[in-house]
C-alpha cells in the first residue's frame, strides 16, 4: 500500500531526499552546542580564560547559524516534496476515477470519491511532510543526543534507559484502541459531505418546501457524531502528553539529584567526576532526548490517523476498471445497426434480480426507435448497453456488426451520441458547452446543430447569444431550455447512433415534433433511439419497442401495437383521454 502511494513522489524524489539530509545536519547542528556551552563555562568562566571565551562564543553563533539555514532548508524542500506528492496524488486518482465505468462509480458514492480527493489527500501531505522531517529529526536527536550524554556521563544516561521503555509501552497500549474510531469517522465524514452535497445540489427544493430547519438538525446530527467519534479518540491519545512530561520531570528530577551528588564529589574536577558544565550540558540533552521522543509520538499519532485516508486513497488507485479496450481493437464502427441476440443484465454479479431478461432486437442503420415502458421497466438500462457504459452479462450486443466488446471504448463512444436523462450542462459559455461534443467545431456548425435541436431562437435571444455564460448545473435556464442544448451537444459529435433518454419531456409538443421532424430530413442515416413517455413523440418511429420488468414485450409499429399490445393502447388511449379532457 505505501510502496504503491510512494510512486506518487515522482519528480519530488530529489526534494524528498534532501529534506532529511538537511534535517541531519541541523540536528548535528544542535547537539553540538550543549558541548561547546559546557567548555564555555567549565575552561572560560570559571578558569577566566578569554580567549576560550571568544573562541567559543564564535562557534556558538556558527553552529547557531547553520543550524538556521539547515532548517530553512530542510523545511523547503520538504514543503515542495509533499505538495508535489500531494498534487500527483490527486492527478492519480482523478485520472483513475474517470477511467471508471458505471460499475466502479456505483462501489463508491460521489462524496465519498470527493472526501479522499481533498480532506483524505490533505492528511496524507501532513503526514508525508511529518515523515521527512520530524520523522528524521526525532531519531537523529534521539541516537546524537544519547551518544553525547553517554560520553559525558554512562551513570547518568542510564536514567534514559529507564523511562524509555515507560514511553514506548504506553504508545503500545495506546495505538490500537484508536484505529477503529478513526475508522469510523472517516465513514462519518463521507455521510456529513453527503448531507452537504444533497442540500447544496436540491437547495431550490429545500427553500420550496420550506425544509431548512429538518436540513440544519440532519446536518447538526451527523456533525455532533462526527465531533463525539473524532474527540473519543484525541481522548485517548491525549494520554501519551501526561505520560511524557511525567517521564521529563522524573528524568529531570533524578538527573538534578544525582548530578549533583557527582559535581559535589568530584570537588568540581573533570577527571574525577562531573564538572557544572557537563551537568547544565547533561540537562539540555535531557530535554533533547524527551522532546524527541514527544515529537516522536506525535509523528505516531498522525500516522495512526493517516493510516484510514491511506487505506482509502489506495482503494481508489487500484480500483480496477471493469470496462477496458481489448487488444487489437477495433478502430471503425460501420453502421449504426444495432444487435441484441438474447441478452441479459445484471447491476452485480451477485444480484439475483436480471434488469433485462433474455432481450432480441434487431435495429437497422438509419432506424428511428421510440421505447415505451413503464418506470423501472429497465428502459436506460437497455440503451446503456450500447456505447458499453455497462456490459452485458448473457449474451451478446453488436454495434455495426461487431460485438461492442471488440471495439475501442473511445471510437464506440464517438459513434454512440447519448443525451442522459438527466441534463448536465457545465460552468462556462453556450459555446464551451456545446464543443464538448466536438472540440473542434465551427461557430456555423454550432449555429446548424442548434436550429436541429430547435435551440438556435431561444440562444439568439439572449444579450451574448452564444457567449452567454451558463451557470453551474445550468441553473440559468429553462429545463427545456436544458434539453436542447443537450441535445444539440450531442449533434455535434455527428454520431452513427443517436439516443435520447426522456430528452424532450421538458419541451412543449410542438418543439417536440420540430425536433423530430429535423432528425428525419437533416440525419436520415444515423439510428435514433428515442426513448419517451408521451406516445406522439414515438408513434411516427419506423419500430417501437414496449418494455415492462426488463422483458421486450412488443415491438412493431404504431398501428400494429395499437392492435395487438395491450400496455401501448393502455398508455395510448390514457393520454388521448388526457388530451380530450
């Protein structure tokens, strides 16, 4: 799991190796200083000794200095290392999610895929960053801090040895009981930005209902658990800062009592004992020594919270695509003709239940299809087979008389124009949104997909025509509006196979039969699959297909169905009777 991550350094390798090369030296930097200030005051203080005096003093402030411009660097480079990681990781991962099929986003919610994108990314930086320095510094200060107290004094250091292994157990004891509620709240915080996302995205329907206080406690809710799961577990980490300034007092403490007894006995003389140098020096180190291992507990922490976001970043990077482009592709679709020879779907290879049942079509290039059904009778599912935003799962569907698993994903999906049932226009100008289906487009070639779609009058009547900017979700306009411009998008791609889910529900009967009737004399040889709930938008199709539960229970033409399929009069003579009335 780390090795994998760890790739995500790439060009920051350099930086990464350098901030604990500087780290090293600034640490050297600072155990040094205790010695000096030990000879400062055992042979220039107390002996008088000027010379001793300004010689020390001089490689004080050097060591000083040095141990300044270290730590600038040291900080540098691990500033540039860890953003650089965390800005390839998040390329990384966002590149993975959209090679994604259907089937890979449906194993993770839309929150959850943004959670590890920012918040799981962020820990993961501030960990790596802690990694490299403080990581580095704690062991350089532990082992050159210890080694220097052992020179000075073996009787004393051992007192270090004593309270060590008090520390160590309590990280132990400590550390397991907090993995699970990290756990926890990770999964807490996918559901607060699910809340977050609903209201955000469905505010209009929240004010229209007038549900702003039923929102605020649902949010106020799953905040309070959020905050009671995150403040359990900093409960039980806050336990290791008592426990380590225990263990500095008492190391303190003894070191204090026994130094003195040494400096006493020794009658201030080096060769016999401990000088007062040495003892203010042996205090220093003590604070080094302590400091370390509490820095180093911290760094501990923060890698016992980064190992949830770690766990989750990884499963996103090696999440499998279920859909991938066979070798020797096929590079040209033919024809738009369409094949369903005894096909079935299932969402998930274990789900019992088939969303389609044993489906035989033949559709013919240039065909217009209309597809009538109730709601859950599997309609989306069906088209969706087509430009393989899901595989089937028995049997076998052709595009062009090809199997679609033989094809490239990315020249099928050029061939296959599909306007979703639910509309998604982007941030941006008419223009930008419109060239999603063919970058390359002219103005005159936009201007000619939309007066196809029927959406050129409503463009030219706004005051920047075509540059007119287009809010976030397409809030600025009409769900009609919405529809057309989808659809001329679609146009614009100049498919073999043209499907419209639901994609004129929004525009008034009239635009409707405008629309069609510019599809059959501007695009005669593309196939188009209509897929509808009003039966004046299908009944001119050369075919139409009835679905109910995932099963094709007739197909034929309007006057044929309307004689031997029962659902299709049932839906036809309701809507007459509506429109009667």
């Amino acid at each position: 799991m780390i090795r994998r991550l760890a790739r995500c350094i790439r060009e920051y390798k350099w930086a990464a190796m350098l901030s604990p090369l500087c780290m090293v030296g600034e640490v050297a930097m600072e155990v040094t200083i205790p010695l000096v200030m030990a000879d400062l005051y055992d042979y220039g203080v107390c002996m008088q000794d000027m010379n001793i005096v300004i010689t020390r003093a001089i490689q004080l402030v050097l060591c000083a200095i040095a141990s300044l411009l270290f730590g600038v660097a040291s900080a540098t480079f691990a500033a540039k290392a860890a953003t650089g990681f965390a800005k390839n990781l998040r390329h990384d991962m966002f590149y993975r999610v959209q090679k994604f099929s259907f089937s890979n986003i449906d194993k993770f919610s839309s929150s959850s895929i943004v959670t590890r994108l920012t918040s799981d990314v962020a820990n993961l930086q501030m960990t790596f960053q802690m990694m490299i320095r403080m990581t580095i510094r704690c062991t350089m200060m532990l082992v050159l801090a210890l080694t220097m107290a052992l020179q000075l004094s073996t009787k004393l250091s051992t007192i270090y040895l004593q309270v060590m292994p008090v520390l160590i157990l309590a990280l132990v004891c400590l550390t397991p009981m907090v993995f699970k509620i990290f756990d926890r709240g990770f999964k807490m915080m996918d559901g607060m930005n699910n809340v977050v996302q609903e209201n955000v995205h469905g505010i209009r329907v929240v004010k229209s209902f007038v549900r702003e206080k039923k929102e605020t406690d649902k949010f106020t809710a799953i905040s309070a658990a959020l905050a009671k799961n995150f403040s359990k577990a900093e409960k039980i980490l806050s336990l290791n800062s008592p426990i380590m300034m225990m263990c500095v007092y008492a190391c303190m403490l003894s070191i204090s009592w026994v130094g003195a007894q040494m400096v006493v006995a020794s009658g201030n003389n080096p060769d016999m004992g401990l000088t007062t140098g040495q003892l203010s020096s042996m205090f220093t180190y003590t604070t080094q020594i302590l400091m370390g291992l509490m820095n180093m507990s911290m760094v501990f922490v923060m890698m016992i919270m980064s190992r949830t976001p770690l766990r989750r970043c990884y499963e996103i990077l090696t999440e499998e695509p279920d859909l991938n482009s066979p070798e020797n592709a096929v590079t040209e679709v033919a024809d738009g003709s369409i094949d369903f020879e005894n096909v079935s779907f299932r969402y998930s290879a274990t789900a019992k239940h088939r969303a389609l049942k044993e489906v035989d079509l033949h559709i013919s290039s240039g065909a217009t299809v209309g597809i009538l059904g109730s709601t859950g009778s599997s309609k989306s599912t069906l088209v969706q087979l087509i430009p393989r935003l899901y595989d089937v799962s028995e049997g076998t569907l052709k595009v062009g008389g090809v199997d679609v698993k033989d094809y490239d994903l990315e020249v099928l999906r050029d061939n296959v124009a599909m306007v979703l049932q639910k509309n998604v226009l982007f941030s941006g100008t008419i223009k930008e949104n419109l060239r999603w289906g063919n970058p390359d487009a002219t103005d005159e070639e936009l201007i000619a997909a939309c007066k196809l779609a029927c959406a050129h009058d409503f463009i030219d009547s706004f005051p920047d025509k075509y540059d007119t900017y287009i809010e976030q979700g397409g809030t600025n306009v009409s769900g009609g509006q919405k529809q057309r411009l989808c659809i001329a998008r679609a146009l614009l791609k100049k498919p073999k196979i043209l499907i419209l889910d639901d994609s004129t529900s929004a525009v008034d009967t009239r635009t409707d039969a405008l629309i069609r009737q510019a599809f059959a004399q501007e695009i005669p040889g593309t196939t188009k699959l209509i897929i509808a709930q009003r039966v004046s938008s299908v009944q001119d199709a050369d075919m139409i297909i009835v679905l109910d539960n995932g099963q094709v229970v007739a197909q034929g033409n309007h006057e044929q169905l309307l004689q031997t399929c029962s659902i299709y009069q049932e839906v036809f003579h309701s809507q007459q009777k509506g429109g009667d009335e």
